[in-house]
C-alpha cells in the first residue's frame, strides 16, 4: 500500500526555477540600466534633450595655414585706421588676437567663434555639441577655417571697385588659396565639397568663388546676397539653366545663423516701465527691397509715442540705441538690402518685442525655435496701409507684452556667441549660438552622404544637371 503523501511533502518551493530567472534578468537589467546612463551622462559628446540622446557632430578642420584665420587678424591690427566708419572704436586702441570691435565687422563675427570652439583644448569642450576629430575617416562634416567675412572687410577697406576686380584683389587671392588647397585634398575629392562648411556671414564673403562651393553647406544670416546675384545674372532666353549657381542656397542644405549682437544684454529682473510704444535707429535710404524702410519711416515718424532715428552704428549710436531699446515695448525690425539685420538680435538682448515686417526673412534655428512666440510678424502690405501698424501694435494688452518678454528672456541666450574669452578660445556657453549652429548643420548631415553615394554610382561621363530642391 502506498503510503499517502501529506500536504507538506507535496508543497512546491516558495521560488521555482523560473523564477530565480526572471528575478536574475531583472536585476541585470537595472544593473546595466544604470551603468548605461552613468555613462550616457559622464560622456562630454552626448547630450540628453526631451528624453533623447544627442550624439554631437564629429567635425575635422581643414589643415589651412594660419594666414587665413588667425593670421588675418594680426594683418587686420597692424593696419592703418579703417576709413569706413567714423570713430571707428578699434583704433588707435589696438587688441591683438581679439576680433574687431568695428561694429560692421563683430556683426559678422560668427567665424571667429566658431573656430575659437574648435581651437579649445578637448578637456575644455565639455559643453561643445561639436567633437573636433583629427582623422578624415571619422568626420560627419570638413569645417573650412577661413575668416571670409574678415577677408573681404579689410579689402573692402581699399574701397568698392579695387574688391569687385580680381587682379590686386588679396581677398580675392586669399579664396583662389583656399579652394586650391580644398580641392586637391582627398575629402573634397570624396564629396565634391558636399560635406565642408563654410562660414559665409558677410554678404560679400567668398564672393568671387560662391559657383565653386554652391554645393557645400554654408552658414549664411540670409539669402538676400545670393539671390540679388541671380536676379542680375540669369539669362531670360533660357528657361531651365545646367546650374542654378546662386539659389544654390537654402533651407534644406544650409544654415541660417544669428548676426553677432551688439548691445549688451538685459536681464528679465532688471527691466524697468517702458515709455515708447515703437523704436527703430538705421538708415532711413537703402536699396531694392530696403526701400519699404523709407516708406514706413514717412507713415510712423510723426505717430505718437513712435520714435523714428536715423544713425550710425558708431559709439554715439550704440549708447542711443540701447537707451531707445530699452525705452520701448516693440523695436520695427524692416527688410534692408538684405532681408534680416544685426537690429533683430539687439532688439532680442534688449527685450524689446521685435516687429519683423521683411516678408522674405529666413530666420536662425527655426525648428528650434517657434519666433512667434517671442516677435509680432506683419506683411508688407499691411505695414504700408496708413495707420494699420500703430492701431495693431497699441492692441496688445499690458499681459501680452508681458508674456512676450518672459518667452523671448528664455532664448536670449541662443544668439550668444562671445565666450567671454579675449582671443575668442576657450568654452562656449552650452545653449548659446555656437551649439545650435552645429546642431542645424547635423540635420544636413544624412541628406549630404545621401548626396554623396549617389554622385558615386553615376556612370562615367554622365551629365545630369544640378539643381536646388528648394522649399
């Protein structure tokens, strides 16, 4: 007879085997979880935005002699005074090594900050998206360290018709060594240029070459240049051209940056009641699709609480502006000769609501950013239409404007270059201008080696016209 089993002799283990397993895996899990993101948050070119890993950009330098970057500066400092401007701050002061201070210069000073952030030490650059690499192989990007916009001011300085001509033209000799260098290197060989950067933020930058880098990505403030080139240079007879050589540039393949601001920056807390409703200080005659400027400036001069001056960006001018920025609660932000301007980012740092009336404007890190939520965006038309402007802008309440301010004093700091460094290396400020410009040019980055495997698989001797997608 079998004997009968008790209750305790059938019972099961309190944990099978299965179990032990799963409480094992778990356990792993965290475990690696943990070390995962310790690693994620101790490493320098990763960056964690809105619950995703960035990754940074991997950016080699052009090996480019010195003479083309920081050389041009010590050229630029033992130079006589720039006659230009009048009481051109930069001299008889002279700041070797520091770009200069001449406020039609710094406005364009995005190359020097750039390339100050590449210059830091590694150890230093732990708040840099960009991750300088030293081997062609591992780079996402060729960042092209030529001071273009420095380039074409101090031959600009030689006056307009010795800049338009080639011959006795050093910038013109400055772009020939540069794209001779570029091109008979293996990485421009790769790509056809497709993956260097260039720096592009003066109009003029580069002017004599733009054909022979229209296919790179290119870190402009607008298009107004490049397309104002086109208009004079397209040939109505025919109708769809081998090359769009100009409107090479857009969105999609380029880079619209801030214009270095001038005026200092006001801090939320210490903004005080201000008494103007609308403020503007330039020139009131410019040209093409400046001249809506002179149009707005007879319909608002004679407005109440409108204050309408004409100036020159010299130091009487930034001490003017910066009191009637401040002064006011909106700050007119009108197309020039090109469609946006250095005022727009002044306007930003003063905390004055920008009033963009340029219907063309393309503006830094949209995607990014949502300008609306800081700016009041109007049509020429109705910018043109006699007391339209003034009724609108009196429309917002107290709370409103408010509300503008608080949401532009968050970005401020998007259009900051300056690192506070004398010779411009050295950190740069995690969230300010330096990084979202890297930022834009790595959401080029998969549409370029796109561009790039494709041009490979071409057959030999085939032609197939270049075009801009543009949107």
């Amino acid at each position: 007879m079998v004997p009968k089993m008790t209750s305790m002799a059938v019972a099961r283990p309190v944990c099978s085997h299965s179990c032990l397993f799963l409480s094992f895996s778990l356990v792993s899990l965290i475990f690696f979880f943990f070390f995962f993101s310790n690693s994620l948050l101790s490493d320098p070119n990763l960056r964690i935005s809105r619950g995703t890993v960035e990754t940074g950009i991997n950016v080699f330098v052009a090996e480019l002699p010195r003479s083309l970057n920081y050389g041009l500066l010590d050229k630029y400092w033992s130079s006589p005074p720039d006659s230009r401007i009048p009481s051109d701050p930069d001299h008889p002061t002279r700041r070797p090594g520091k770009y200069p201070e001449n406020p039609l210069i710094k406005q364009y000073s995005a190359e020097y900050w750039i390339m100050g952030d590449l210059e830091t030490p590694p150890e230093k650059r732990i708040g840099s998206f960009a991750k300088r690499v030293f081997s062609k192989s591992e780079a996402d990007v060729v960042f092209v360290p030529f001071f273009a916009t420095l380039s074409a001011e101090m031959e600009l300085g030689n006056g307009k018709g010795s800049f338009r001509k080639r011959s006795g033209n050093e910038d013109y000799q400055r772009q020939r060594q540069v794209l001779d260098f570029l091109k008979n290197t293996q990485a421009w060989k790769r790509s056809g240029g497709r993956d260097h950067v260039f720096v592009l933020t003066d109009p003029v930058a580069m002017w004599h070459v733009r054909h022979e880098i229209a296919l790179s990505i290119l870190l402009v403030v607008d298009f107004g240049g490049w397309f104002r080139l086109d208009s004079k240079s397209f040939n109505a007879s025919t109708s769809f051209p081998e090359r769009i050589e100009h409107t090479q540039v857009s969105v999609i393949k380029d880079v619209i940056v801030p214009y270095t601001h001038l005026l200092p920056r006001l801090h939320l807390s210490r903004n005080q009641r201000r008494h103007s409703l609308l403020y503007f200080k330039g020139a009131k005659h410019r040209h093409r699709g400046g001249l809506i400027r002179e149009k707005l400036w007879d319909l608002l001069v004679d407005e109440h609480d409108i204050v309408m001056e004409e100036g020159f960006p010299n130091a009487t001018g930034r001490e003017q502006s910066i009191r009637g920025m401040r002064n006011s609660d909106f700050c007119l932000h009108p197309a020039g000769d090109t469609p946006t301007s250095c005022r727009l980012f002044d306007a930003i740092q003063s905390l004055c609501i920008p009033v963009i009336v340029s219907d063309n404007i393309e503006l830094p890190f949209e995607g990014i950013l949502d300008y609306s939520e800081f700016s009041v965006f109007v049509s020429v038309t109705d910018a043109l239409t006699p007391k339209w402007l003034a009724y609108h802008l009196r429309s917002f309440s107290e709370r409103d404007k408010e509300s503008f301010r608080s949401r532009m004093a968050k970005v401020q700091s998007v259009f900051v270059y300056d690192n506070g460094r004398a010779d411009g290396i050295g950190p740069i400020q995690p969230d300010g201008a330096v990084n979202h410009i890297w930022k834009k040019v790595q959401q080029k980055v998969p549409m370029v080696k796109e561009a790039v495997i494709r041009e490979r698989r071409k057959p030999v001797g085939t032609s197939v016209p270049l075009r801009c997608q543009c949107i």
